[in-house]
C-alpha cells in the first residue's frame, strides 16, 4: 500500500519594498539636525533592541503586555462571539507572531497574515506556527505599514480581522493615529480593527514603567545611538547620553529622551550636530487615552460598531471596532 500523500502547507513571503537607505539616512539626519532634535521610534528595534523590548515586557514595572494579556485571558470568548470564524487574522508587527497565535483556538481564523517591518524576523517563528496548525494558510509580509496600510495580494481577499496589539497606537499622536484608524477600516471592509490601548493613569505608575529600576529602558532607549551609528555611520557614544522619561500630562503622554550629559558634537558624513550639555533628542511618544476618547476617535474614523474590554483597574483596554 502506497502512503496517502499529506500536503504540507508552507508558509509563504513576502517583502513590500526594499530598505531605502540613502531614505534612511535622510530621515536621521534631518531628525537629528531640527531645533529639537528627534527620531522615530522604529529606530528603537534593531536586533537587540527587539530583545530589549522583549525584557521590558517581563519587567515589574512593565504592566501593559500582562495587563493586556489578562483582559485576552478573560474575554477572548466573548470577543470570538462577535467575530466569525474564517476570516484573514492580520497581524500589524507581528514580531514573535505569540499575542495571535494564542487567539487560533478561540478565534478560528481561515489565513493568519503576519505583518512586520522585517520579514526576517518573521520567517522563524511563522514556520514553527505553521507545523502545529497545518491547516491554516499562513502569509508573512514584510511592510512599514506605518506609512500606509495596503496590503499585497498575498494577503488574499478574504474578511479581515486587524488586530493591533501592545498599544503600539500609542506611538501615534492622537491626528495621526485618526489618519492610521482611517486606513485600518479601508483595509478591513466588512471586517473589523481587534486593537489595544494604554490608558491615562496616575504618573506614580506610568512613568516607572518607562524608567525601570533595572535600567533595561534606559539600555533600550540608548541602544537606539548603536543602531543610528550603523545606519548613519555617525559617530554617538552611549556614555554621553542618559536615559529619560516624563509623563506630560496635558498631552496624555510620556516623552522618552535621551539627554546629553556634557557639551557633546556627533558627527556623520556630509554633516554635524552640536548638543549643549542637557539638550535632547526627542526618541519616543507613547500617548495614553481614557475609554470615551479612544471610543470617540474611532468613531471620527469611521467606525460604528464599537465594543470594548478593561482589566478590573482600567489600566488598559482592547477595543473590536466594527463598521
Ligand atoms: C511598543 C510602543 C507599545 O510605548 O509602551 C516600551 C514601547 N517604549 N518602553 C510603549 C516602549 C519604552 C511600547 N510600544
């Protein structure tokens, strides 16, 4: 007797666009080179900054990816009510691709398409899934879709579910994270946007969850000059600069920077910025919003059908918007 043949599903890759370097180094030089010098925050995740982040996310002091993961814990049945089964599970910085992957039971997803801004760190992790649920068709694509939300024909035509964890909306100030809100519901037509959202809470939490008594955000932070002196080819040492974070109220967000501790000049090619001693580049935003506010922004950007979930301190909501 023959074997009866089993086909072996694979998952299939995708990479959107090439790094654009000469791009990159424009984008960093003209940061570091405004009156109050900034990068984004993408710069953040360069191999160890990925695993730095990953070691912020067990920290003490680190309470959104639990908080969040305790509200999935409790309400991912219901969630599942509202969801059909069979739909495209699209991941937007799928990373590890774990957050999703424990959703597969409850959720029933058709085709799970894992997004992340390097399809690399995808290839691993999207195998390994692939080889426990065979069945499922599994995409990784690698796109900044920070910069816009269309996905390739790989992701397929079926009904999409977004699901945007982590509260990484939070590196959006509130006019842009309208403008991405927007994009999420075009790109999910007849679907639906599963999202995560850092609440507004006293300062005497929220900023030690950025200033760790550990000090891996403030080695997260710095790292940022390791990965800006490859890509640029400038000249920062790490010693010079010291972590900060600050919780701004009126703008419901913290600030990270990293402070100068001495007059210090950075050179790159074609150019030089001087920092006085206490001046500052401006790394990261991460915005924090109240329910009805996150509820109101939603429905400015289209959305209809809202439903939404909090951990017993209201620390943190995930939010199904609908319509
Ligand atoms: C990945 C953007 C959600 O803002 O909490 C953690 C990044 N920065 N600690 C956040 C971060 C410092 C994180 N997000």
């Amino acid at each position: 007797m023959n074997p009866v043949p089993v086909r072996e599903r694979a998952p299939l890759f995708v990479q959107l666009h090439q790094d654009d370097h000469a791009g990159v180094r424009a984008e960093l030089a003209s940061g570091l080179q405004a009156d109050i010098a900034f990068t984004h925050p993408k710069y953040l995740y360069d191999v160890l900054g990925s695993r730095l982040f990953e070691a912020i996310t067990e920290l003490p002091e680190y309470y959104p990816t639990r908080t969040e993961a305790s509200i999935f814990a409790s309400h991912a049945p219901a969630m599942a009510a509202l969801i059909p089964q069979g739909m495209t599970l699209v991941d937007l910085g799928a990373g590890n691709c774990e957050k999703a992957a424990r959703l597969f039971d409850v959720l029933r997803p058709a085709r799970y398409v894992a997004v992340d801004i390097s399809v690399t760190f995808l290839q691993d992790a999207l195998q390994c899934l692939q080889r426990q649920h065979p069945l499922m068709d599994m995409v990784g694509v690698g796109m900044d879709f920070s910069a816009g939300l269309t996905l390739p024909p790989a992701a397929g035509d079926g009904q999409r579910l977004l699901f945007y964890p982590g509260s990484s909306i939070g590196n959006f100030t509130p006019a842009e994270a309208l403008v991405f809100l927007r994009q999420a519901r075009e790109a999910a037509p007849g679907g639906g946007l599963l999202i995560g959202v850092d609440l507004v809470k006293p300062v005497s939490v929220l900023e030690p969850a950025y200033d760790d008594a550990l000090g891996v955000t403030a080695a997260f932070n710095r790292n940022m000059l390791l990965h800006i002196n490859r890509l640029l080819g400038s000249d920062f040492e790490v010693s010079q600069w010291r972590h900060r974070a600050l919780y701004k109220a009126g703008d419901a967000r913290i600030e990270m920077h990293l402070d100068a501790v001495q007059d210090v000049t950075v050179r790159w090619p074609g150019a030089q910025r001087d920092f006085k001693q206490g001046e500052s580049i401006h790394t990261e935003n991460s915005c924090k919003y109240t329910p009805q506010q996150f509820e109101d922004l939603l429905r400015e950007a289209g959305f209809s059908r809202i439903e939404q979930w909090r951990d017993p301190q209201d620390w943190f909501a995930v939010f199904l918007a609908r319509g």
